[in-house]
C-alpha cells in the first residue's frame, strides 16, 4: 500500500464534521458582511471601512471556540 503523504493526513484531520459546520458558519457571515457592505456602498445609506469587513466573520469563530471549550470544560463524565 502507498503511504498517505503528510497533506493528506493533516487535510483528514482538518475535515471533520465540526470544523466543516465552523467554515460554512465563517463562510455564511462574511457573505453577509460583504453583501451588506456593497448593498451600503450602492445606496449611499452608510460608508462602510472595508478594512473591517472581516471582523464578524472573526466575531462569530471567536463565540464558537468559546462556547466549544465551555461545553467541554463542562461536560459530564
């Protein structure tokens, strides 16, 4: 049998069920970021700092590490 390379061992580990519900999450907020940011742009409504578009993407991986190692920290045994 061919040995796995080291990529594909680190991808494995990386592509579990959590971390795929993290990176949609992440993917969902920054969608909605950028999409309110252009809508804003558009209309003139409000000026948007496009440096910061990224922080409720941040916001939300932040909340859910958080509330992950809450959860674990309490976990009945």
């Amino acid at each position: 049998m061919k040995p796995k390379s080291k990529a594909s061992i680190i991808f494995s580990r990386l592509n579990t069920t959590q971390n795929r519900i993290l990176m949609k999450t992440m993917l969902l907020c920054l969608f909605l970021s950028i999409s309110f940011a252009v809508i804003s742009e558009k209309t003139g409504w409000l000026e948007i700092d496009w440096k910061i578009i990224f922080i409720p993407a941040l916001l939300v991986l932040q909340i859910i590490i958080i509330g992950t190692a809450l959860k674990n920290r309490y976990k009945k045994h």
